[in-house]
C-alpha cells in the first residue's frame, strides 16, 4: 500500500520532535503481547522531514488480546497517514473534513466508544494511540507517518526523537538520513538513554552535503543496558545541525516544479532594541510564579545591550512604571532596575488593558521627544498568567484598543504563564501586532523558559524584509513580507515555478538595517540545482508538500487575526490543501478504520492549544529543552545507592558492575567509591552507616605518591576562581558557603567548543550559543560534539572529558553532608599557565612528580586555604594517587580545624 507523505513543523523552536513508537511495559508483559519491530525512519531534506513510525507485535498468548500503538510527535507536525495491517489486511486512516468526519465521531461516542486518538501531553508534544484486538498467533503492523519543517532556533535545527519501547525489542532502530544543499556546518547528538553498552550501537557518518545517524542495538546490548540501567530504553535521542551560509541572499533550492529560499545572513550588526516589560503582578502570581519571574527578569537585565533602552511596567489592579521615561541600559541604570525587580511583589487583580496602554504610551513619548536611537527597533514584552478581571475586561476590546494604540509601529510578544490564561486572546493579541505568543509552563525551570524566549529576540538584524522575484517565473509564493528577522533565525518563503519560467531564478531582498536600505540579490539556475541524492535522503515530491506545509501554517496562522468576512476564504483554501495533500491539521480529521467487531471508527483531530487550559503539565520540552531523562531506581539516595551496589564489608574490587554508573570512565568512578566510603588502613570497607561527608573537591594528581593533602576553605567572600587554563582553554568558577560547608554552585566554561555547565543543587543548566538545556541531577546524559563529551548517569555524576583535555567531574551528593562536589582526572593535561584558587597550590595541578616535593605549609597557600596532613575531614581533598585516592580514618576522628 502506497504511503502517503507527511507534514513538517513551524514551531519558533525548530525542533523535529521524532518519537518513537511505545507498546506499553503491561501489555508486552502481562497479556502476551510482543513487539518484534520497531523502527523510526527520518529523512530530512532541506530542512523538511518526513518520519515513518512502524511498529510490529505478535500476540504470543492462546486467546484474543489488546495491542496498543502509542507515540508522540511535535504539536506543530502534521500527521498524513496511518495504517494498521492485520493478518494481510490492510486498514487505512482516511482523512475527511472535520465536520464529516465529525459524524463519525459522534456516532462512536454514542455507542460508548472511545473515538478520539489524539491528546496534547506535553509542551511540544502530543500523543497518538490507537488499540486493536489481535487472535492468539496473529500479527499486527502499524504504520504512522508524518511530516513537518525544522525551524532554526539560535543557531540550530533540531530533531528530537524519544525512544520508549519499554521492553527488550529483537529488531530496534532509529535510521536518521540529513541532505543539506548548503552544506552541513555542525552535528551533534544527544541522548538521554544511552549506556556504554548501547554506544556502540550508534554510528554517525558525515560528508559535506550528507549526514547518517544510526541507531541498532541487539538484543544483547539492550539486555546488557538493561542491567547497568536498571530499566529498559526509555529516554531522548537528539540530532541538532547547521547549514553553511556562503551567500548572503541565502539559498533558493529547486525541485520538480517547486522553489524554496532560505534566508539568514551572516556578518550583521545587531540593531538596538527599546524593550518594555509588561509584568503581571496580580494575586495569582503569588508565590513560585513572581520569584521565578524576578529571577528571569533580573538576568534579562543583565543581558541587555548598553546600546539599548528599556523601562519595565509591572501591573495588578493598577499599571505603575518604573521610570516616566524609557532608559538607556547603562551598568547603572541596569543595577538599579534589578534592585527594583528583585521587590515586585504579587497582589490585587489584572488590568492588561491599562498595562499595555501605558507601555504603548511610553515608547510613543520616547518616539516624539526623539529619545530612541535612529534606526533603533522597539518591543513591547507582555508576561501574565490569567485573563483581564479589572478595568477593560472584554478580551475583544483589549485587542482593538491595542491594536489602534499600536498603529503597526511597535512588535508585541506575549507571554502565557501556566494554563489559567486564555491562550487564544494572546496569540490574537500578538499576531495583530507583529509579534508571536509563547506559553510558559509552570514548573521549576519557568524561568529558563522566560530567558531563553527573550534570547530569540534580544537580536535584531533587519526590519521590513521583503522578498521580490519575477512575476513570470513564479507564483502562489508564500509569505514574502516579515517585519523582523532575529540573530539565530530563519527566512524561509516558498512557491511554484511558472511552466515557462527563465532558466534561471532570481531574487532580490530588501530591508532596513539602521535607517539604511539594504539590499542582498541571488539567483539560481534550473539547470545548475545539484541533483538531489537517492531516495534514503529524500521522498517524492518532498518541495511540493514542504510548500503546501508552509501555505497551509500560514494560513492558519492568518484566520486567528483576520475578520470574520476574511476567515471564510482562508479556512476554505486552508482546507482544499489539507485535503489534497492528506493532512491532518485543525479543520481536517482521519477516520480510523478496524475489522468488523471492533470499533468501526476512531477518529484523529488536531488538538488545539488553547482548549489545554487548568492542566498539569509534566516537565518535558519546552522553548529552552528541559529534558526529562532516564528514571533512576526510585525513592534511593545516592547514598544509599552507592550503599547498596557495595555489599556487605570485604576488599574492594574494581568491577565495571560494581557501581552505579554506566559512564566509560570507570577509573573515576572508583576513584569516587573509595574517597566517599572511607577506607581503613585494612583495607576493608566499613559499613554504609559509617559513610562520611564525601569531600567538596577530589583532585587526583599524577604521581603514585600514599601522601594525602586536605585543604580547608577558611572563608569565601563571592564567586571564586577554583581553576582557569588558557591553554586548556577551560576556566572552573563556584560560589562556597562556609556556613554550610559547601559549593551552592559551580560553573565550568570551555572555549572551544564555547559552552558553559551551570550546576547547581536543583540542576545542571548547559548553555550553547545563547540556548539553555536544563537537566535534572539523578537522570542520565550522553552527548557528543566537536571538541566535548558529557555523561551523566543515574548517580548524579557528571562527567566532561576530551582526548586531549583535563576531565572534569560534578556531581550532587545527597549522603552525609548533601551538596555540590567536584572532581579532576587526567590533570598531567593541565599547563603551567594553570592558574585560580587551586591552581595556586604548589604542584597540585602541574603534571610531574609530587611525592618528590614535601607537602606545602600554610605559609606557602593563600589566606584562604588551610593546608594539612590527615586524619582530616576538609571540604577540599587533594590526593596524589589516582586510583585510590581515601580517606583513612578521617570518618572517625575529629577533623583537625586548625586556623
């Protein structure tokens, strides 16, 4: 049976969301059903995927049971096919206008049937399920199939794919194949199941135009994870890639009739920005809500420009200012509006309509006075997170009233904090002005959502951007007008080529960059388009379904704000295109066909975003990627994790099973074992309840010296400088609390690549290129990039290491003494330009040959050190040998705090 193509996705975050089909742990184990197959098959070209989820079970039981296809896939995607394939036949998903389909639907219900297949279940996400009875020995095949654009987010594009099949499947695959034109710049991939066993099923393969990425593991290599993990591949399988940009009016690609432009110059200035922050404050903002939104404020602040202009307008019952004029960004301006952020309290009820009134007013006075910088482009920043209750309540009236004050001169964002606002009043209210809308979830990283949306647009490059091509070579284009394009982002505009269109098409794009007219032209000829490669890179006609993709989203995107004479055009040709190329989008549905006995029909509709309101929404990916990895075995410490992988009192042994880690660097988790464990001179070990607080900071030096060095931190004032190397090109900072003996957080910053990991008791934040992943402590890591790799396993160890560079270890220790700890290996690695508070400690951190040098005395460290023999207990152990770096007797005397 033919498949037909699928849809691509037009979320601000590019993200391609592949999930892999799950078959539930019950119903493999408990009704006899097995999954035999499951493979996940991703072509992207051009930015356009196209994924094909399969999944084949058997039911090995001796009479009748339930098989249950579930999967997620983006929010934004479209699904185009789905089939079931039931002992030779074939039923198919046929999709209808919704209202036809909506018969169907109805008829279900009454009979008590559960008829809707499709649920929001996260914030990118939503989740796909179907259920079929299947005879004793009886196959099944389902097939889903769906298609949506990679947008680029800060730099990237990116594919997700969540790998879930929740048993041990003989034939498991994720076959990724990437074809860019251009040419790709950057790969890396990430993911959050992945064990030393199972990496070495991943390949990746690169060429200048082409990327694999293969995922296969036997049944041995899942059963061998399976042990080290204590669950079967649960977690996320992340692809992020660049495209080159050697021409600065972008690449137009042509295909079988069809164009597509990609637009992002490079070398552009950035434009200065008049931001105001529109910040609700009303009673429903009380507690976690207004903290987390003082914290994001407050480091917005420091990310803004000196260039810039910036006022901030918190409001309740009443709208307030901050300043009766906008303001310069200067360090002391900045500092004194952190002061005034840090004390916004919750309270009263929500005027929005004053609010936003008061903020258009203010730029207009700025405006008038000529305060602004020339050329400079303003923002208006809305954040509430519940409908209007004060004032002008009628949502119809505010987007009218802000809509005529705005008069098309200033872009409006908004920003939806939880489920409890209209979701559908900001979006309207946004796309009237320009701008877009955004939800925040209300979870413990609402805050890094609020930052990362304001990286997207704290960069503007061009203002009105229009792209013009020859009216007798083209037609139906897509969007052809943006007001704004931001550092990080894509232009992307599509069309159909004339049947007597030139041999070659042109394009010319005009913009404003700093009140000057800017103008990029390219071209590209018919005959000279590189041949797209063979069909496991691309699928057939994949230009002609990216453009209806993209007509059909901005269609969409146009019925929000248009008027009610307008909608019926757009919803009409909106449809026709839906329907044409087997879409399932808001105005069409699939009906679900099954074999005579069962349900007759269920029905697949596109879920609305803001039908989702007063819903609990589980941490999962937002606009910053919070990842939710791995489970751990529940309800264990580290501690007690470390307690129970170590047994009863004995020697030691140095066994890859042993620990609680699945990381490929077991030497450094031997090293952790033994120092948190305290070994006697006997060399055996003590029981868990003698565990001692594990020291703050391990820092192993080469050498085979039995001497130990403890160093005490005596007082901290501020973030300290732990360790900088310019060589290595690696600087470690924290922050110590003396009070409670130890770091309250630790930032380690690469230069090459140019990363920084934030870790703190809550999480680890990485941020790349202005975009944040924040990830929980007890989940695990695998992520591999030019120049780094991280591993973090499900004891909260996490491990940065290069061939050619020091390794650097965080982990958050929940035993005895709970708190941040950090570790160093391989620190011959480091160069004499080492510097820092450990830096300075003679020969600590050099390569050599400590043992031959006496210990250094106090009078040799700096003030803030305290440099002993054992038996000691300080925060800071530094230890020569490598492998068995302990603490003899230091549990069980007390510590010597000489100072």
């Amino acid at each position: 049976m033919k498949t037909p193509a699928p849809a691509w996705t037009c979320g601000l975050a590019l993200v391609l969301l592949l999930l892999l089909a799950v078959l539930q742990t019950t119903t493999a184990q408990k009704n006899g059903i097995d999954i035999y197959s499951l493979t996940v098959d991703s072509k992207v070209s051009s930015r356009f995927a196209h994924t094909v989820v399969t999944s084949r079970v058997v039911n090995k039981a001796d009479t009748m049971q339930e098989a249950t296809f579930q999967m997620e896939l983006p929010k934004k995607a479209f699904i185009t096919n789905f089939s079931m394939i039931i002992d030779g036949v074939t039923y198919p998903g046929n999709i209808k206008e919704k209202a036809a389909a909506q018969e169907q639907y109805s008829a279900a219900v009454a009979r008590g049937e559960s008829a809707g297949l499709v649920k929001a279940t996260g914030r990118k996400m939503e989740q796909f399920q179907v259920s079929v009875s299947v005879a004793p020995a009886a196959k099944v095949t389902f097939e889903l199939v769906y298609e949506e654009l990679l947008k680029r987010h800060l730099g990237v594009y990116e594919l997700l794919l969540k790998v879930q099949p929740q048993q041990v499947v003989k034939h498991l695959q994720m076959d990724i194949h990437i074809f860019e034109p251009q040419g790709i710049s950057f790969l890396e991939t990430e993911s959050t199941f992945m064990t030393s066993e199972l990496e070495n099923a991943l390949t990746t393969s690169q060429t200048q135009t082409k990327a694999h990425i293969l995922f296969k593991p036997t049944l041995s290599q899942q059963q061998k994870s399976l042990e080290q993990q204590d669950t079967v591949i649960n977690g996320n399988f992340i692809v992020r890639y660049d495209v080159n940009r050697t021409l600065s009016g972008g690449s137009i690609q042509i295909e079988n009739g069809y164009f597509v432009h990609y637009f992002a110059p490079e070398g552009l200035p950035t434009i200065p920005k008049n931001v105001i922050f529109v910040i609700d404050k009303s009673g429903s903002m009380r507690g976690k809500k207004i903290q987390q939104t003082r914290e994001a404020l407050i480091k917005i602040l420091d990310d803004l420009s000196p260039k810039d202009q910036f006022n901030l307008v918190p409001f309740s019952e009443e709208a307030t200012q901050w300043k009766p004029s906008m303001v310069p960004a200067s360090a002391e301006n900045v500092k004194e509006a952190r002061t005034y952020a840090a004390g916004i309290q919750a309270q009263g009820g929500t005027n929005i309509n004053s609010a936003m009134l008061m903020a258009v007013q203010l730029l207009e006075r700025a405006t008038r006075e000529e305060l602004l910088p020339s050329g400079s482009v303003s923002l208006i920043i809305l954040l509430t997170d519940g409908d209007p209750t004060v004032g002008e309540t009628s949502p119809e009236k505010i987007q009218r009233n802000v809509q005529d004050a705005i008069g098309g001169q200033y872009s409006l964002f908004c920003l939806g904090f939880g489920f409890d606002v209209s979701y559908a009043f900001l979006e309207r209210l946004a796309l009237d002005n320009g701008g877009l809308a955004r939800r925040i979830y209300e979870d413990s990283d609402s805050a890094l959502q609020l930052q990362d949306f304001y990286q997207e647009v704290a960069n503007p490059l061009l203002t009105a951007v229009a792209f013009e091509y020859p009216s007798n070579a083209v037609e139906d284009v897509t969007q052809d007008n943006f007001r704004l394009l931001f550092k990080g982002s894509e232009m992307v505009v599509a069309g159909k080529l004339r049947d007597q269109s030139p041999d070659v098409l042109s394009a010319k794009i005009s913009g404003q960059l700093l009140m000057q007219n800017i103008t990029f032209q390219t071209e590209s000829g018919m005959a000279e388009q590189e041949e797209f490669p063979s069909p496991k890179y691309i699928f057939y006609n994949f230009m002609e379904r990216l453009w209806a993709f993209l007509t059909i989203q901005q269609l969409l995107e146009q019925i929000v704000s248009a008027s009610d004479t307008e909608k019926q055009a757009l919803k009409t040709r909106a449809l026709g295109l839906s329907l044409n190329y087997s879409f399932v989008t808001p105005l069409t549905s699939m009906v679900v066909t099954k074999p005579e006995g069962q349900e007759q029909s269920q029905v697949a509709e596109k879920p609305v975003e803001n039908k989702n309101r007063h819903r609990n929404v589980p941490l999962g990916h937002g606009v910053f990627r919070y990842h939710s990895m791995g489970n751990r075995r529940s309800g264990m410490t580290a501690a007690e994790n470390f307690s129970s992988r170590l047994g009863p009192p004995g020697p030691l042994h140095h066994r890859h099973s042993s620990y609680p880690f699945s990381n490929p660097n077991p030497r450094l988790t031997d090293m952790m074992l033994e120092t948190i464990s305290t070994s006697p001179p006997s060399g055996k070990l003590p029981a868990p309840s003698a565990l001692t607080q594990a020291p703050s900071v391990i820092l192993p030096l080469p050498g085979q010296s039995v001497d130990r060095l403890c160093v005490d931190i005596k007082h901290s004032q501020g973030p300290m400088n732990l360790l900088s190397d310019p060589d290595q090109g690696i600087e470690v900072t924290g922050h110590y609390e003396i009070e409670k003996a130890q770091f309250s957080w630790i930032k380690v910053t690469f230069r090459n690549p140019q990363l920084q990991v934030h870790a703190t008791p809550e999480h680890v934040v990485v941020t790349q290129n202005r975009r944040s992943s924040a990830y929980k402590w007890k989940n695990t890591l695998f992520s591999v990039m030019p120049g780094l790799k991280m591993t973090k396993d499900k004891a909260g160890l996490l491990l940065l290491s290069s061939p050619d560079k020091v390794t650097i270890g965080l982990l958050f220790w929940d035993g005895p003494g709970q708190g941040l700890r950090l570790l160093l290996r391989d620190t011959d690695r480091f160069s004499r330009h080492v510097s820092g508070t450990l830096g300075m400690l003679p020969m600590a951190l050099r390569s050599g040959h400590p043992q031959k040098s006496p210990l250094p005395s106090n009078k040799q460290c700096p003030e803030f050190l305290c440099v002993s023999q054992p038996p000691c207990l300080y925060p800071l152990l530094i230890h020569p040998l490598f492998l068995r770096p302990v603490l003899p007797g230091c549990a069980l005397g007390a510590p010597n705090r000489s100072r």
